[in-house]
C-alpha cells in the first residue's frame, strides 16, 4: 500500500523525454533526407556538446557558482546565466539526443544511398538477389484481371547478375550498412515463406517511392528459390497462425475475418467494409499490432492477477510471459517486437506501481529503438505506439485514481481508463493521417472494452488447440465469434452517426496543433473552475453546432451521379459506389488538388481507381487519391508510355499493397449504383498525332440510369473508331465529360453522335495550351448540352432530379435544372 501511495506523489520524471524526443525528430528529418544532411547535425550538435560542456562545468565547479546557486542567491546572478544553470543540462541532453538519432540514421541512409546499388537502380538491372524476407508477403487483393501481386519487405544479402556490379559480381560486400528492399512479386510460391527465410530471386530493380530506408523496388515474375529456413519461432507462429484461420473459416465472414485480426494482426480476410468501419471509429489498433493493442491484450492478465491479488513481482512476471507468448504467437517481426517493447514499459507501470521509473524507461526505449531501426522515426505505427504508451503512463493512472476515489471499482476504473487514455493520446497523430477527428471514437472503444478480452482469449486459446484438436479450435472459435460480432456491430453504427467526425486539417501542421491544443485543454482540466468552463464550452459547441451540421445542405448534395474536380490542368471523375465509396477515374496533376476534391466528397473509399492513360496531368495526382483511403485495385490502359508516369502509378499502388493491372476493351465492372465498361480504344494506335492520347480509356459508366460517356483524352482518331464501332445509338450519352479538357482535336460527328444533356470540361485556368476550344464548345452548346467548365466553375456535380439533370457548382453554390 505504501508504494502504492507514494505511486501518487510528486510529477512525472521528464528527464530522457528531451533526449527521447530530439534523437527521434533528427531521425525524422535524415531518413526523409540524406547523409549529408546527417553529418551536418552531428558536426554541429559536437561542437554544440562541447561548448555547453566548457561552459556548465566552469559555471558549476568554484565554490562562488555553487554559493551563487543556493536558495536566496539567484537573484545575483544574470538571468541568462540562470537560465542557462537552470536548462543547460537539459539543452545539453537534446543536442546529444539529436546526435544519436542523426549518426544511426546517418549510417543507414548512406547504405541506402550507396553508389553500387544506386547505379544498379538507375539502370534498371535485372539482377539475381539473396535476401532475407523480414515480414510476411501480403498478397495484394485486386478487382482488375492479371497476376496476383505479392509485397515482400526483405534485408538484402547479396547481389549479383550485372556487370555494373564489378567483376566479382556482388554489390553487397560494399554496402555501408544493411540495405533494405521491397520485392513485387507475381508468383504465388511467394505464399507460405516466414519471416527470417532466405531465398533467392531473379527480377530488375526499379527506384523507391522515398520517405524511407528501402533502397530499391525488386520486380519479379520467378519464383524465389528457399536457401535456408527460419527460426523454430517465426515457424510455431506460422503453425498457429494457420490453425486459427482453418478453424475460422466456417464463421460468418465479417466476424470470421475479424477474429484473427484481434488476436494476431493478420487481416488477410477481413472484410472491407469492416476495415473501414474500424477506421471511421477509431477502432483500427485493435487489427493492427501496436503499443495500444499489446497493452490491451496482456491487460486482461493484468486484470486477473489483480483479482487474485498477487503481489506486483508475481504480476510482473506473469504480464512477461503473456507478452512473449503474444509475440511469438503475433510472429516476432520488427514491428511486432516494437509494438512488444512498448507494451512492456507501459504494463511495467501498471504492473509494479513504479509509474515515475517507467516514463524515463519509454523515453530510454524510444531512443534505443529509434538507434536501432531509424526508419521508425517516419513510421505512423511507432508513433502511435509510443504515444498509446505515452497516455497508459501520464494519463491513465490519474483518471484511474479520481474514479476509484469516486467509488468505482478498481477493475472497471481500469477498463474505462485504459482506452480512453490511449485514444486521447493517439487522436493527434490519427487526425494528421486521415484529416478527421472522430467524436465516436472514445465511446466506440468504451463500449467494446467488455468484448476485447473474451475475444482474444477464445482467439488465443484456438490457435494452440488447433495442431492438436481441430475439433475443439473449432468450438472455441464459434465462441470467440459473437464478442467479435459486436466489435463489428459497434463499428457499423459507430461509422453511420450523423456528424460523427469533424474535418481537421491533416499532415504534420494538423497533427501539432490538434497535439498543442490537447496538452492546453489537459493543463487547465487539472483546475476546477476552468475544468467546468471547459465543459460547458464542449457541451455548448456539440448542441450549437450538430443541428447545423445535420440541418445544413452538404457537399455533395443528395442524388449525385457523377463529379468533376477543380484540379487545375487535368482530369479527376468521380462516381458515388456507396457510403463514402466512389469509383475514381484519372488523379489529376497535384496530389493535394486530388486529395482535397475527394474529401469534400467525403470519399473514404475507392474500390477502383482507373488512370485513362500515363500523362501526368492524368497520374502525377495518385498519391493524393490513395492518401488516407481504403483503395482495393487500379484499372489503367494497356498502352505503356509514357513510361514515367505508369512507373509512377505502379510504385505508388505497390507501397500501399494496391493491385494494378490494364484492361481491355469489353472489361465492365459493377460495384454499388456504378456500371462500368471499357469502350474502347478498339484497337492500340500507333503513328498518330499524341498516341497516348489516342491509347487512352474511353468508358461507358452508367449510375442510377444516367449514362456517362468519359473520353480521357482521346482524340479525332480514336473517337471516330469508336463511332464506327458503336454507332451514334450506342455512344448516345447524358453527360459527357469532353476529351483532352475540350481541345480542338475533336471529331465532330462523335460529338454529335453523344448528343449529351450535360458536357463538362476539366480544364485549367489560363492554360498555355489554349483549352478548352471555343468552336468545340460551341459545337456542343448548339446541340443543346449544358456546358460547363472547372476553370470557371469549381466543382462539377450532376444530380439526377426527377426525370432530368441538374448541375451544381460547388464554387459559386448555384444550382440549376437541366433536360
């Protein structure tokens, strides 16, 4: 009782957080950079340790500094210099910080960037690599036809294959470091392999996407060769872990596919939907083996060993063993034993009462993972394992205490404290992510406490029965399903409440202020008056504002059929597939433009993006699409030029484990209100005036009845195939979006065979091509289209109204009536 009364005194110990924090930050900023940017920082920060270090050890060794800094005697000294004796030793500990995470990411983004491997990459050289795989291979899931698409994080260990690499042919022994690569592979001998295996394969190396320590994309179509095995851990986890999904596989899918990845992260098949449910309700850590989803699950053992009363050494090691067998059985790859480590120091805590010694702990294993693996640094997870941690240790333990004080019981206290802490915490970094603050997530995590544990417990407890007793995994698996129902229930309703997020401004400027504003609002919530003023502030702006929210016209409004974003100089179409879902066609030229378009959508989901052709005022947007959104495949052209831009679109698909493929003329697709069909080109063009853009998609998408003819940028000669293949009976359409943002590259009798209601233009304004053409514009006008155009108008939306069309501008929020 005693420790647990001292356990309540005195602040937290801050001491390693200034280290902890700058030696992560500087990782940050040399990943995201280069190696010269490293040495830059440590010369630097030395020479900054060194004069720190002459000047607080002259300050602080004579008999008159240490007289002058006895209670009384502040005041004769200058107040730089006490700020200097009060903080130089805290300013000295950031700068060393800075200096450790910029010399360990320095070493590794030199190996990165090593100049073997560089000019192998520059030239796209097929070469044969060993490697050892370092995660499992994620079969990518795809609604386009073609190969299966594997991504596959391996270490490389050696190269070989091209005459660049030297006359010995190996390009790893004059490697700086270990180097990191992403293999895209399209053969299923991928599926099966572990964690720690080595293979050999054959493929040609590509650049990487950046922001990280992979120096290379390996593409291959072979099949990798095993050289050795992994350890006995990765192959117990891989037994186990097939156990609970045979032993799944006769469930409902939805709670089915939900229960392997509460307990073990593996969401091979979990239903979209589901997944994006978890997102719209902050219930996303739960599949995703992190800080927060450790702690909750070796919670439970905390909780029964509190209930047994046994004594914090016995609980102590009991949350161990719980925490090693959940790696083993998560399998112990990197961010496994990440999201471990930071489990550990927040049940130490919790475990022991020792609250004051584990905050320098996680500041202590913040650094040293960071040393260690820099690229967590630029990782969202690491982020939000530490601050989950970070919340379990400064916040938990107070609300736990003012509950019980209150007379809740200390088991319940602890079940409400737990996850509200870790949200509140994560919310920061989850906003910057995603542009949302969810006003469900705290209650959605509350109300599946009371299902978290008996779910994971049945769900462990069917992984090591299923080697021995398949019938029995089976049994315990039916009954780990229902509280996994109700995850899933929780989710569903918890993702449809009216206003149930607010738009937040995303990226790191979003992340800091809604962390800034956090910390305010926590500092003064420790005072009675300006905790009550905060209350009535929060619950005046929740009963102002929501009536608004609901009452308001939004954007888009109700009925839509089709939208054309104000991108600048290029296309970007949407098509609504669902709640939140849409089709997508071509990204655009600025990923922000694309990005923002599709939020005022409220476009969280793209079952099928497809890119018309390979011109960047088409793709060099397609970040911005799948930036934040659940995207399940791209469809583009069969026509490969230009080649910078289908290599742009296939490796920023590939980083997020998005399959992509082309399509062909016939190829049709339904999801939701959407139909889809690929028109054309009827056959490749070669020799005309811009290829690509007579290459291009031309689609035939019918929603809700009203048919949309999009042209891409295809022009006289692929429109008049098309017409000759068709017919004006098959090409009649009641919006058009016009080819090549209205050039006069037209062909006259396409136009007047579309005969559209509504023609919309994407366009840039004062583009120096001259787009759109007057004459094409008139043309369409004196067949009694609606024309319409980005530039002038913003947004295009075509609502469906009664038995015509109407069209509303989200710049100028006018509406009018058409046909």
């Amino acid at each position: 009782m005693k420790a647990s009364g001292d356990n309540r005194v005195g602040p937290p110990d801050l001491r390693l957080a200034g280290f902890a924090v700058a030696c992560w930050l500087a990782a940050f900023a040399v990943v995201c950079g280069t190696a010269q940017l490293a040495a830059a920082l440590v010369i630097g920060g030395v020479t900054l340790v060194g004069l720190l270090g002459v000047y607080l050890t002259r300050g602080t060794g004579t008999g008159r500094s240490r007289a002058a800094r006895q209670p009384g005697n502040d005041s004769d000294l200058p107040r730089l210099t006490r700020w200097i004796h009060a903080y130089g030793w805290l300013a000295m500990a950031v700068v060393l910080g800075v200096v450790c995470g910029a010399a360990a990411a320095g070493a590794r983004v030199a190996a990165r960037d090593a100049g073997p491997l560089a000019a192998l990459v520059d030239d796209r050289a097929a070469v044969t690599a060993e490697v050892v795989i370092r995660d499992d291979p994620r079969r990518v899931r795809s609604a386009v036809a073609g190969p299966p698409l594997w991504l596959v994080p391996v270490r490389l260990a050696g190269l070989s294959g091209s005459p660049a690499a030297g006359p010995d042919h190996g390009v790893a022994g004059r490697l700086v470091g270990p180097v990191r690569l992403l293999v895209l592979g399209t053969s299923n001998a991928w599926d099966g392999l572990l964690p720690g295996q080595r293979v050999r394969v054959a493929g040609r190396l590509a650049p990487p996407r950046g922001g990280d320590l992979t120096a290379a994309v390996l593409s291959t179509g072979e099949d990798p060769t095993p050289v050795g095995s992994s350890s006995w851990a990765q192959r117990a986890a891989g037994v186990l872990r097939s156990g609970l999904q045979r032993a799944c596989e006769p469930l409902p899918d939805q709670p089915g596919g939900l229960l392997p990845g509460l307990v073990v992260g593996d969401t091979s098949r979990l239903d979209p939907a589901v997944e994006e449910d978890f997102r719209a309700t902050g219930l996303t850590h739960l599949v995703a083996v992190s800080g927060s989803n450790v702690a909750v699950v070796v919670g439970f053992v905390l909780l029964g060993m509190r209930w047994c009363r046994a004594g914090p050494g016995l609980t102590a090691v009991a949350c161990a063993v719980a925490l090693v067998g959940f790696v083993i059985l998560a399998r112990p790859s990197p961010s496994v034993v990440r999201a471990g480590v930071m489990g550990a120091v927040g049940l130490l805590a919790l475990a022991t009462g020792r609250r004051r010694a584990a905050l320098p702990a996680l500041g202590a294993t913040v650094a040293v993972l960071v040393v260690v693996d820099p690229e967590l640094a630029a990782d969202a997870g690491f982020a939000l394992s530490v601050l989950a941690t970070g919340g379990l240790l400064l916040l938990a333990p107070g609300w736990r205490d003012a509950m019980v004080a209150r007379g809740v019981p200390a088991p319940l206290a602890d079940a409400l404290a737990i996850p509200a802490a870790a949200q509140l915490a994560c919310t920061p970094v989850v906003a910057g992510l995603s542009g949302l603050i969810s006003l469900v997530a705290v209650p959605a995590n509350l109300l599946v406490v009371p299902a978290i544990a008996p779910a994971t417990v049945l769900g462990v407890a069917t992984a090591v029965v299923s080697p021995v007793w398949p019938g029995g995994a089976e049994l315990l698996a039916w009954l780990g399903h229902w509280p996994a129902w109700w995850l899933v229930t929780v989710a569903r309703y918890g993702a449809r409440v009216p206003a149930g997020s607010l738009p937040w401004p995303d990226g790191a400027v979003g992340a800091l202020s809604l962390a800034a504003s956090t910390v305010v609002v926590l500092v003064l919530a420790r005072h009675g008056f300006a905790r009550r003023v905060l209350a009535v502030v929060a619950v005046g702006a929740v009963v102002g504002a929501l009536p608004v929210r609901l009452a308001a016209p939004g954007w888009p409004p109700d009925g839509w059929v089709v939208a054309v974003c104000a991108v600048g100089q290029g296309d970007v179409v949407v098509l609504p597939a669902g709640a939140r879902s849409a089709v997508v066609v071509d990204a655009g030229p600025d990923p922000a433009a694309a990005d923002r378009c599709l939020r005022r959508l409220g476009v969280s989901r793209v079952p099928l993006l497809v890119i018309s052709h390979f011109h960047a005022d088409h793709v060099a947007g397609v970040d911005g699409v799948l930036r934040h959104r659940l995207v399940s495949a791209v469809a583009t052209t069969a026509w490969p030029e230009p080649a910078a831009g289908r290599d742009a679109v296939q490796l920023a698909a590939a980083a997020r484990g998005v399959a992509v493929g082309p399509v062909p003329p016939g190829w049709s697709y339904r999801r939701g209100p959407v139909e889809l069909t690929v028109l054309g080109p009827t056959e490749p063009f070669v020799g005309t005036r811009s290829d690509p853009n007579n290459n291009s998609l031309m689609l035939l998408a019918v929603v809700d009845g009203v048919r949309i003819l999009l042209t891409g940028d295809a022009e006289h000669d692929s429109q008049e195939a098309l017409l000759d293949r068709f017919g004006a009976a098959g090409l009649r359409a009641d919006v058009l979006k016009v080819a090549h943002h209205g050039s006069p590259f037209q062909d006259v009798g396409f136009l007047d065979a579309v005969a559209p209601k509504v023609a919309v233009v994407p366009v840039g304004a004062d583009n120096r091509y001259g787009h759109p053409d007057p004459g094409v514009l008139a043309r369409l006008s004196a067949r009694g289209a609606r024309v319409l155009r980005t530039d002038v108008d913003g947004d295009l939306v075509v609502v469906r109204r009664g038995g015509g069309l109407a069209v509303s501008h989200q710049r100028a929020d006018v509406t009018s009536r058409t046909g």
